[in-house]
C-alpha cells in the first residue's frame, strides 16, 4: 500500500513538474515511478497473493485519478481524435479533408492549433471513427474520453489474472500514455486481450469479433490474426467473420473516396525511435545500395520490356525505402518466429511486437495495445521494453550524443535487466533445489 501512495503522489506531479520543467523533469519522475513499480512487481509476498477485482479496480482509479486534471503535454494525438470525431459528429467524412481545408473552416474551435499534422487527413480506421464521433455527442470534453478508456481499463483488469492485474494497474506507462495523453491504444489493448482469451478458451466466434474490432481501433494488432487464427480448428468460419466485423464500421465511409488517406503519408514520412530501420537506413547509404540497385535494374529494365515502370522502380530505390522494405522482411521473418511459440499469449505478444519493433516510428503509446496480453503471457522482456519505452522521451531533450543514450536506455536496458532477472531467479531455484533434503 505504501508504495501505490508514494506512486501516486509521483503521478500527480509529473504534469505540473513537466510543465514548469521540461522533458527532463518528466524523465526524472518518470523514473521514480518506475523503480516504485519495479518494486510492486518484485514483491515476494505478492506473486502468491490473491487480490480481488475490487481491489486492483480500486488501485487503477486512483492512480488515473492523479493525471485527470491535467491536460495532456507529451502528446496532443487526442486533438486529432476529437477532431475525427466533431467532423464525424456534423454528418461530414474525416476521410475527406485535412483539418485545414478550408471545406472545414466552419468547424474550427479554439483548440484547432493543437491538432498534429493538420495538413494531413486522418489515419485512424473507421471503428475508430465511429468511438470518437460518440465522444463527440456526447460533449467531447476531454474528461468524458477518459472515462470511456477507464471502461476498457477495468475491462482489462478483469480479463487478467490478478498478479497481470495489479501489475497492469500499477504501470506508469498506462497512467502517463493511456490517461495523462490520453491515447486510443487502451480500447485496442482490451480488444485485442479478449480476442486472445477468447480463443484460448475456443471461443472462436468472439475472438473473431474482438481482433477485427481490435484491428478497426488501430492497425497493429492486424500483427496477432495469424496467432490466433493458428489456435482456431475452423479457419475460414474465423476469417469470415473478422472480414465482416471489419467491412460493417467502412461502410458509411464508402461514399466518401478513399480510408485512411494519410495512413500512406504516415508510412512514407514518419520516423522515431527505431533502431532498426534508422541502423538499415545507414547501411543502405552508407553502402551505396541505392546507387547499385539503380544501375541493376538499368541493365535489366530494357530486357524485361519493363520500361514503363521504371520511373515508379526508380523511385523507391532510395535509402529510406530500401530500409522500410527490409524492416518488412524482418516483420515477415519475426512473424514465422513468433509462430512457433506454444501458448496463444505468447504467439500473439511476439506477433505484435515483431510489427513494433520493425516499423520506422515506435512511440511509447505503441506498447500498450500488447502489454495486457504480454503479462498474461508472462514476458519479462517484453514487458520491460513496455514498461521503459518513455526513455525515448530522450530524444526531444537536445542532449549531447542523446540519440545513443535513447536506443541504449530504450531498448539494451531492458534487455541487460530481463538476462540478469533470468539468472538471478535461475540460481536461486538452483540453491533452493541444494537445500532440500537428500538433494546431495
């Protein structure tokens, strides 16, 4: 109890703190929470404690709580939501116009300067568009979308066992990404959690129903449908109707020209954090891999009557497009790896965060969509990963040489940690095997 009061009182006053002080300062405090938590995690007498609902439930509304009165400083994404959702809510498509085309001027109000990227229309999928237009008649205040993601948070808290749920309660990445920001990715996280226990317990129908509602919210988990539809015993009746849970919220969209237009320039243009594709993208320079496949497909082009395309060929033979090409074979190849995983959770974990990890822009947020069913899976890098993605927050801070103390802090910390947690545990079972009787 101790430490879910000294965790409170860090998440109340990391909004003020980051305000006055900057990034630094959020990394600061962010960090006390986390330690808090490490502690909460780590805690003998909890891994055989049973905590009812009630009590988790309890722990989670408190410590969102904290962050309610605050609006959101990391990130203004939220903005851009309430704005699909007004757009929406007046009768009009999202998928129409950028929020500053003039066609929307007489909708503006006075928060229309927070909206990201308002040049470019909108890339959240229509199940999406259907949540944030029912936030908008319903007032679109800020505080109202925080309740509806509360909704999904206690529906993930009941979905998971109890040790997951306290330490999904606890988590600050979930009280700073999904409250204080006030990011989506909770509503997928509890779709995608009750598709993977539906089909775990071969409810085949609903797990369907849930991924493609999942998928509808945001497109990473579209990463879990082979995992799950691996555990199903009849494929096509799944796929039928996650086709169908998908197609019902595009259809008023239908008459309106393309979905998600800006999802080509968010693929094209976005890049963060990712040391993957930004390590293949120097490769891909440093190497001249452009240059050579250039003068490849000029020796070839003519032979292949292939003229035609070569402007369109030419065109991706640059090094950013090379590098998103390999990160898609690297998905594709972490996907049949994540395959072999026995457990539903665990395929589905690893399915999802093989698209993170391999995507040119993974923002903290992105973890929390696969923490719920990465701790019912039990994955301690995973979870870890998750849990420290805010260190990216680094990279906005003008350090010297940030860009190595980001990656290093993002990714090779939780790395060293879950090794070192590994043999830690693995030699205390070791000693404790040597101490029981007749073990000589």
């Amino acid at each position: 109890m101790g430490g879910v009061i000294v965790l409170a009182a860090i998440l109340g006053a990391m909004p003020s703190a980051t305000v006055r002080f900057g990034t630094v300062a959020f990394l600061a405090l962010y960090g006390a929470a986390l330690a808090i938590w490490l502690t909460i995690a780590l805690a003998p007498r909890l891994r055989t404690a049973v905590l009812s609902f009630p009590a988790v439930a309890l722990v989670a509304v408190v410590l969102r709580l904290m962050v309610f009165p605050a609006g959101p400083e990391l990130s203004h994404d939220v903005q851009r939501y309430r704005w699909d959702g007004l757009v929406a809510a007046s009768g009009l498509s999202p998928y129409a116009h950028p929020p500053d085309s003039p066609a929307l001027a007489p909708l503006r109000t006075s928060w229309h300067a927070l909206i990201n990227h308002p040049e470019i229309r909108t890339i959240y999928p229509p199940a999406a568009q259907s949540i944030f237009a029912v936030w908008a008649l319903a007032g679109g205040s800020l505080l109202a979308w925080r309740l509806l993601l509360l909704a999904f948070d206690l529906a993930i808290l009941r979905m998971l066992g109890p040790r997951s749920a306290l330490l999904w309660a606890t988590c600050p990445l979930v009280t700073v990404e999904g409250f204080w920001s006030a990011h989506l990715e909770v509503v997928p996280a509890a779709l995608l959690l009750a598709a993977t226990c539906a089909v775990a317990r071969r409810k085949e129908l609903s797990g369907a129903i849930a991924a493609g509602l999942a998928i509808g919210m945001k497109i990473v988990p579209v990463a879990a449908v082979p995992a799950l539809a691996s555990f199903t015993s009849r494929r096509a009746r799944f796929f039928a109707l996650l086709a169908l849970t998908l197609l019902l919220p595009v259809l008023p969209f239908l008459a309106s020209g393309p979905l998600m237009p800006g999802f080509g320039d968010y693929a094209r243009r976005w890049e963060f954090n990712a040391p993957l594709y930004e390590s293949l993208e120097w490769l891909a320079g440093a190497s001249d891999a452009d240059v050579a496949l250039k003068a490849l497909w000029s020796s070839v082009k003519d032979s292949l009557g292939a003229e035609a395309i070569s402007p369109f060929v030419y065109a991706q033979l640059h090094p950013e497009r090379i590098a998103r090409a390999l990160c898609g074979l690297a998905f594709l190849a972490g996907l049949v790896a994540a395959m072999r995983i026995r457990s539903v959770e665990a395929r589905v974990a690893w399915s999802v965060a093989a698209l993170l990890l391999c995507a040119p822009a993974l923002h903290p947020w992105y973890w929390i969509t696969l923490l719920p069913v990465a701790l019912e899976a039990r994955s301690r890098l995973l979870v870890a990963l998750a849990a420290v993605s805010p260190a990216s927050y680094l990279l906005y801070t003008g350090l010297p040489a940030v860009a190595p103390l980001a990656a290093a802090a993002t990714y090779l910390l939780p790395l060293v940690a879950t090794l070192a947690f590994r043999r830690t545990m693995t030699s205390s079972r070791a000693a404790a095997a040597g101490e029981r009787p007749g073990s000589g």
